[in-house]
C-alpha cells in the first residue's frame, strides 16, 4: 500500500488513527471531575505534540540513520519561524506560503552549516553544529533585530503590508492565520453528556502534515539513500572503500532534517504568528535530542513517542502540585503522607526537568534503544517462543 | 593603548574561568577518555559551594535587646550569628566577610567526593561507549544537576560578593604611567586571575613532578601501554575526575562574586568551554589553557566601541567565529597531538 | 605494461624511510604476491595505491591514469577494490544489505539521492546481490545481522562485496590473518575460484607463505621499503637474498 510493507503501512495507520483521534484519546476525564485538568486534548497542546513530532522525525532521519549527532537544529526551527512570520506579514496569512519559504530558507540554511559542518565527524561535528547554532541564537538576539525584533521577538502589526491580504481587519485587529479562509484557530467543540471534545482546524492541518512527514520518512528510511546513511553510521571506511562518497549523503540528510525543523517552525509561527531567538538556543536543540533519544533513534515511531511523552508529561507533571499530591495519598497516615510528598516535590510541577532529566539518562544508560526497545522488550517477555522461530526460518529459508 | 591595555585586562578573568573550566574538561578526556557534558554543571556547584557557605555562616539567633526598641516600641530583637558568638564580633565579622575564599577549602573535599561518586556510579561504565553515549549521558546529568541546584536555591541569581578588602577598583594605569583613572581594574578580577594562574601552575607541577601524574601523562599518551603495564589505572581514572571536579569547582567559587551564581551558568559556560578545548586541542592541556586566554581576550576585544562598530555584532560570535575556522583550518586544534579522537 | 604500475615511489614518516624507491608492475589477470618481513613496507604501499597515503615522490599509473591526489572512494570508482586485514563490513546491517551497497556502487557510482522509491522494488540490484550471495555461498545467511557471523565468514562477505563492484584489480591486505587452518584453506580456495572464472587481477599482500605459494603467479619481496627481487614462486623459494632478508628471518 502506497509503495510500503505491510508493517509499515499499518504502522502509518496506528499513527494515522492517534493523531486523528486524539481529540478524544487525549481527554479521557470528564470536564469538572477532579482530574480534568490532567486532560490534555485542548488544541494548543495538541498542536505542540505534533509539531515537535515532525521536529524529531527529521532530526532522527540524521541522528538516527547516519550517526551525526547535532546540538544546533533549533537553529533551523527558529530560521523557519522567522520566515513564516514574515512571509504573514509582507504576503498574506495563508499559511501555505508561509510554510513553502520556511522550507526553502531553512533548507538553505542547513545546506550551508551542513557543508561547512560535515568536513569534521564525531565530537567535532557536535561541536561545530552547536557553536552555529549558538551564533544564529547570538546574532537574533543582537545585530538581526531588524530582521529578528531582538528580545521582543517578531510580532504582526496593524502597519505591515500584507500585499496579497488585509493590513488589518474592518475591526482594526491583526487579521489571524488561515488555510484559504479557514482560520486556524477555529475550533469545533462537542459535548458528550460530561465530556467535552475540541477539534481544532490548525492541530488537524499540523496532524496531517504530521502523516506525510512520517510517511515521507518511512519511504526514506527504505529506500537506497536510508541504506546509505545507515551503511555510513555502520563503517565509513568500507563505504570509502566501495566507491561512495559518504559526504553528499550525509549533507541530504542534513539538509532533509534541517528542512523537517523548518517546518515544524513554520507550523509553530501558524498556529501563534510570533517568533524569538530563544527558540534558537542550543538547549532547545537539546531538547530534540532528548525526544529522538528518548522515543528511540534510528527507529520510525520512536522519535514520535518521544516527541508525544515528553510534551505530554511536561504538560502533566507541570500541573500536579502539592495539594494535588496530598490529595492522592490522603488516605495514608499523616506523617507518611507528608514524607511521600516531601519526596515528590522535587520532581513535580516545576521539577519536571528533574524528572525528565533522571528519565534521560536511565534510557542512555539501560535502554539505549529508547521507549521502542522498552516497547519490544515487554513484547518479548510474551512471546519468548515466538521470535526465536522466526530467527530460524530466516537464515534456512531463502527468498520470499 | 590604555583601552588595549584595558580589553586585555578584562579578558583575563573570563579566559582564567574558560581556562580553569577547559583544563578540567580536557584532563577528564585526555585521561579517561570521555566527553563530559556534565563539566560547566561542576563548575556551578562550585559556585554554589560558595552560596552555601556564606549561608551557613550566616546562620544566626535572635536575643531581644532590652534597652533598644524598635519602631513599633517593642524590645528590639537582635539577629547574631553563631559565628560572631562564637569567635567575637570583630573575628566573626570577618569570617563572614572572607566567606568566598573560605568556600574554597569548603568545596574542594566536597567537588572532589561529588567527583568520585559521579565517576564510580556513572562514567565508569561508559568508557567503553561511544562518545555520543558519553554526551548523551552526562548532557542528562547536567540537566538533573542543575535541577537539584534550582530546586534547592531558585531560579535567582544570588549575588555573593568579595571580602571588603578586595571591593572596588584598582587604578591599574598609574603603575604604567598612563593618566589617572585611564585603566580601572577590579581588584577582584585581579585576584581571580592570580588564583587560576596557581591552580593552572599547581596541576601541571602536579602533573610532571609527581609519580602519579606521570603516569596520568603516559596515560594521555598511550592508554593501552600503561593499562599493559598492570598499574592500577581505575583508581587513577577515579582521582582524575576527582581533581577535575575539584579544578571546575573552585572556579566556580572565585567566580561566584563576579557573576551572581544561577542554575544555568553551568550551560552557558559549557558550550563556550567545549569551544576553548576543541580549539585549544583535544586532549592538549597547555592547548585549553592557552586557547581559554586568547578567546578571553579575544571576547573583550570584539567588545570595544572601535571593533563593534567597524564590524557590528562580532563580540557575540567571535568565539564561534574563531573555532570553526580553526576546526576546518587546523583539525588538531592550536596545540592538539595527532590520532586523539581523528576520525 | 601492467595494469598497475608503481614507479619510484618514496615515502617517509619523519625520520622513517618507509618506502625507498619502490618499482612494481602487476601485469593484467594476473595474482601478484607481495611479501616481506614485518615493518618492510608492505601496508604502507598499499596504503599509496588506494589513495590512503600520498607519496612523497613518484608515481603510481592504475590502467594508464594516475590515481595519486585521488580520494579512496574515486580509485575504488576507477576499478581498484580492497579487503582489509581485519574484515570491514557494514555491521548493523543485515548480509543481503551488505551485498546490495556495492551493486548500488557499480551501477550508481559516488553519489545518487534516490530516496523515495523502495530499495526493495530495485529488481536489478536485488537479483545481483543475491547471486553474489549464492556464489559466496552464504545465501542462507540473508538476512543475519553481519556482526554476527564468523570471521571467516565476514571476510568470504568482504570479498564478495568487493567483487560485486567488478573490478579490475583486487587488493588483498594479509586476508588469512588470524585465521584457523580450515577458513584459511577456504580463502585460498575461494581466492583461486575467483581467478579462474573472473577476468580479474589480484595483488595480495601476505605473510603466511602458504597462501603465498598456492596462489601467486609472481612475488614481489619487499624489505625495509625496497623491492629485493620480483620473480616467479619457484625462484624466489630457492633465492639466496629472500632467505637471507626473510626467511632467515623466521628460522
């Protein structure tokens, strides 16, 4: 089915179903009960989930197929929101535009850091990738700001020229960004007895580009320039040795995940037409390491697992609070509860980098495949018998 | 030539802080052969050794004070802290005063323990690794470090200053026969650079007078040879990230009354630092501590009125500038050695 | 006029002579050993012809083009494939995708982005690979990891990646080192297997003499970065300087 495997396909459709159900998969309490406000279906949160989804399945087409780990792909993120802005301010507030040049700009980008940073591998590249990326964040902040607006970030106003659309709308506000008329931030709520369902135009556009980001993934990952980039993270000296030029693949795929960040910084600037610098520091590039490695890199679905557990739990954990806390072990006795809670403080609400931080290196350290390979080891425990079999027929029987 | 003299001055104490850092980071890669992105957190706690101490020396009681009121007419209550009770007022005052310096002998049992639990527990299995694992991990440590760190003091900077004697400036231009007033320097950033010339001095005499660093060298050089040799090389590894730790923390704490000590600085010292080693040299010590001087003075210059307006917004990415030059230019870094981490 | 010919070559590390005037000619679809003792300047010869290391003076003419200032991935391109002495594979992939990566090589060359179309649907490179693999005789290893074969088995893939490319020159660094008795009589057999069916030359370089005289044609004895004599197997077990500078070496 379109040109993938069985396996693939149905895990395109697994990501098809989440993504498009998650509406109502992501709200499973009723408005008004005591765990409402660990719902998680409202669009603005939505949106972040798959737009940092597509972030990380571009990062892992580089970190996951070749190897090279970058420390600078925010640097892309925040190069495709600036564009995007723009493109909102001078053109129109289609976001169609604005996502086209935000793919452009950033490839550009990411073709030329890529050049210069692929003449060094290892350590190297990190460092190099990471210096750039610290640089573009400097110079937003600094030099750019006619470009960038420094501190305060890119903003529309009622003054920009907008030449295809409206300087500002017949109530003098700043018009919103729209997909040929329908807005963004339209949203279609539906109550079922105590729930309550939102569908969000702009988290249905973001989870649609979410699919054919991943699917165009798939594809990559299949086709004879995945086999490349894999063969070069296995041994670059016998790909030297077999004739191939490890340097132009490992730019593709630099310039690909770069175009990837782009995106998911132009989608981010069409969901809320703004954009700082901040979204360039390396700890943001950071942060797309911990999704890809988190979820598992090299895998198809990790780095969207990634992606969706840390934004979902980052959003979770930021709201339980002591009280919360105290409510969950009320029915301990008083001392104990107050230690379980003095335990936990650290690690909740503000403390979520703590957690997500000790989560990080518990996943380097034991499972270095990510949550896919926790995944597969559970799957294991099982169906111990069933792999094994499958192990010999591979090697006694010859083709399919 | 005053301003030169100036710009090189005040790039001395930014490129003490690098070098201290980049000497650190490059004995724990030189030695045991790990990437450690846990390094700019060491130097945080440092400082934060720092905070804690002149805490703990503030600690006081409170006596109500009979013959004084205060404005609502109630007994005055009057704060002393064990410290003045202890040793006088006079004493205590001082010991209060001079916490920054006292913070050293503090920090120094704590960084090195902190180092030897962090090496035991953690880095030791992961020299096998490979170095993005090694990145990976200690990326992760630094978040968690920096975490506790803010859980613990805030997200605040917390000022902490120098002893009395060491406030103000120093009319550094009148020595050189220059008009009055033409190269302020502070004294502090004076001694903070004296300080990290000794401790720099320290751990290369450390390094090439003593039986143990010697071999810690021939370790930098050939670590298969010496691990043949059947000398006892873990324990040294321990150590080393000990002295590491140590060497990162107490920068932090001489740095602490320059730059109010946060959560993030570690993060923000890191990367400049792993900039410092890469151009520098992997692996090459006098390499980080020459590079950490020159991108110091380099930073200052690029920030003078002159430069900024010639070329506008060099004094953010000089560094950068510099280091991918070198990179592409030199591979091996100013004063790298062939085959360390060539790929 | 050989396929590959060496003239003059020098090369010094520092203080080091490691190659003193080195003059070799391997005639076409012919097997050419190259032997000497350790540090004679065996590795670091080969090492010039793929494009590794850069002589300081001299020339090196591979079918009439020079391949020196060449990177080693454009001399593989002009027809020279090499196997290493430790076996180089692509690990984490499976032997199938091992043997797919140089047919991609033959037919692509350096660099081709086709990254939508399925690796799967390229019929032609997949019937290939799996004929490489039904004469390597390892087509029932497939779609085993190939980390995780035997060694002997990751070199008979080496070589069979390397014939995948078709080339015109074999290189073969000291291909039975470290092997046991029975996978080096494999290699051997496999090598002479490979002589006879292929339009192919072979250079080996080799220390087990074994090897040496059940397959070369012609030895080129090497010592302290100079050639001493090039000549047929049967002369150079008898030659007086070849016992004196190696044989007599190991006895």
């Amino acid at each position: 089915m379109l040109g993938l495997n069985k396996k693939d396909f149905s895990l395109l459709l697994v990501v098809a179903a989440l993504t498009l159900f998650a509406p109502f998969i992501l709200n499973p309490f009723p408005e008004g009960s005591g765990m409402a406000q660990f719902n998680a279906g409202y669009p603005d949160l939505m949106q972040r989930f798959v737009i940092f989804g597509i972030f990380a399945i571009g990062f892992n087409i580089l970190l996951g197929l070749t190897g090279y780990l970058s420390f600078g792909h925010a640097a892309f993120l925040g190069v495709g929101s600036y564009s995007a802005v723009w493109m909102f301010k001078l053109l129109s507030m289609n976001v169609i535009p604005a996502i086209l040049l935000a793919v452009v700009v950033s490839g550009l980008f990411a073709l030329v850091i890529g050049f210069i940073s692929l003449r060094r591998s290892g350590i190297y590249f990190s460092i190099l990738t990471l210096a750039f990326a610290q640089m573009s964040f400097n110079l937003a902040y600094s030099v750019l700001t006619p470009i960038t607006n420094g501190e305060t970030g890119l903003q529309l106003t009622l003054n920009d020229p907008r030449v295809l659309g409206q300087s500002a709308t017949a109530d003098g506000s700043i018009p919103v960004t729209s997909l040929f008329g329908l807005e963004m931030r339209s949203t279609f709520e539906m109550t079922l007895g105590p729930w309550l369902f939102q569908f969000n135009a702009g988290y249905y556009l973001c989870a649609l580009i979410l699919l054919l980001s991943f699917y165009l993934s798939i594809r990559i990952f299949r086709s004879p320039f995945g086999l490349m980039l894999r063969a070069i993270k296995s041994n670059q000296t016998r790909l030297n040795y077999t004739g191939l030029n490890a340097r132009p693949y490992t730019l593709a795929a630099f310039v690909i995940s770069g175009m990837y960040a782009g995106l998911a910084g132009a989608l981010m600037a069409s969901m809320d037409p703004l954009a700082g610098a901040e979204r360039m520091q390396w700890t943001a590039s950071g942060e797309v390491v911990l999704m890809t490695i988190l979820g598992g890199a090299g895998t198809l679905i990790g780095p969207v697992l990634g992606a969706g557990f840390i934004k979902y739990f980052e959003n979770i954990f930021s709201k339980i609070n002591d009280t919360v806390l105290h409510g969950w072990f009320e029915f301990m006795p008083d001392g104990l509860e107050n230690l379980i809670v003095g335990i936990l403080h650290p690690f909740i609400g503000k403390g979520w980098h703590l957690t997500l931080g000790l989560l990080f290196m518990l996943v380097v350290i034991f499972l270095p495949g990510g949550l896919v390979e926790g995944g597969q080891r559970i799957a294991k425990l099982f169906r111990r018998k069933k792999p094994d079999d499958a192990g010999d027929n591979a090697q006694s029987t010859p083709a399919e | 030539m005053d301003a030169i003299i100036l710009q090189i001055l005040n790039g001395l104490d930014k490129g003490s802080a690098y070098a201290l850092i980049a000497l650190g980071l490059t004995l724990i890669f030189g030695t045991l052969g790990v990437v450690n992105f846990a390094h700019g957190a060491l130097f945080m706690i440092g400082a934060f050794c720092a905070v804690t101490l002149s805490r703990i020396l503030n600690f006081s009681f409170e006596t109500i004070d009979p013959t004084k009121t205060d404005f609502l007419g109630n007994p005055a209550k009057i704060k002393t802290t064990y410290v003045e009770h202890w040793f006088g007022a006079d004493f205590g005052a001082t010991i209060i005063d001079w916490a920054v310096p006292l913070a050293i002998l503090f920090s120094i049992p704590i960084m090195i323990l902190f180092g030897f639990i962090v090496e035991r527990g953690l880095i030791k299995h992961f020299y096998k690794r490979p170095h993005a694992d090694q990145i990976l991990v200690t990326y992760g440590l630094a978040i968690v470090l920096q975490e506790i760190i803010k859980a613990f003091y805030g997200a605040n900077p917390i000022p902490t200053p120098a002893p009395d004697v060491f406030k103000g400036s120093f009319d550094f231009g009148t020595l050189l026969g220059f008009e009055p007033n033409a190269i302020i320097y502070p004294y502090w950033r004076l001694v903070y650079f004296a300080f990290s010339a000794l401790i720099i001095s320290g751990v290369f005499a450390f390094l090439r007078f003593t039986t143990f660093g010697m071999v810690v060298r021939a370790g930098m050089a050939d670590r298969e040879t010496v691990g043949l040799l059947g000398l006892n090389i873990d324990k040294r590894f321990t150590f080393m990230f000990g002295l590491a730790a140590a060497v990162a923390g107490v920068a932090g704490v001489m740095y602490a009354p320059i730059n109010s000590p946060n959560y993030h600085m570690g993060m923000d010292f890191l990367v400049l630092s792993f900039v410092v080693v890469v151009v520098g040299g992997m692996g090459s010590l006098p390499g980080a501590v020459l590079a950490g001087f020159l991108l110091g003075i380099l930073e200052s210059f690029a920030s003078m009125n002159e430069v900024k307006s010639l070329i506008p917004g060099i004094d953010q990415i000089i560094i950068y500038v510099v280091a991918i030059i070198i990179l592409l230019t030199r591979p091996r870094g100013l004063m790298g050695r062939k085959g360390v981490m060539e790929d | 006029m050989g396929i590959l010919e060496v003239k003059n070559v020098n090369k010094r590390f520092g203080g080091l002579q490691a190659l003193g005037d080195v003059n070799l000619s391997v005639a076409e679809n012919s097997v050419h050993a190259i032997i000497g003792p350790n540090g004679a300047g065996k590795s670091t010869l080969l090492n010039c012809l793929v494009g590794k290391l850069i002589p300081d003076t001299g020339s090196v003419m591979f079918d009439g083009q020079s391949v020196l200032g060449r990177t080693p991935y454009e001399i593989n391109q002009m027809g020279i494939s090499r196997v290493f002495q430790t076996p180089e594979i692509f690990g984490d992939l499976t032997v199938m995708e091992n043997m797919m990566i140089p047919c991609f090589a033959k037919r692509d060359g350096a660099f081709r982005l086709h990254a939508i179309a399925p690796t799967d649907d390229e019929k032609e490179i997949v019937e290939k690979a799996e004929r490489m693999l039904e004469d390597m005789n390892m087509a029932g290893k497939r779609h085993m990891p190939a980390a995780s074969m035997s060694r002997g088995d990751k070199r008979r893939l080496e070589i069979g990646m390397c014939l995948a490319q078709e080339p015109r020159l074999l290189l073969l660094d000291e291909p039975t080192a470290g092997m046991a008795r029975a996978d080096t009589n494999n290699t051997i057999d496999l090598l002479k297997q490979i002589k006879d069916e292929r339009d192919i030359t072979i250079a080996i370089i080799e220390h087990d003499m074994h090897v040496v005289f059940s397959l070369a044609e012609r030895i080129t004895v090497l010592a302290q970065g100079t050639p001493l004599v090039e000549d047929t197997p049967d002369n150079i077990k008898g030659h007086p300087k070849v016992r004196e500078a190696y044989l007599g070496e190991t006895a």
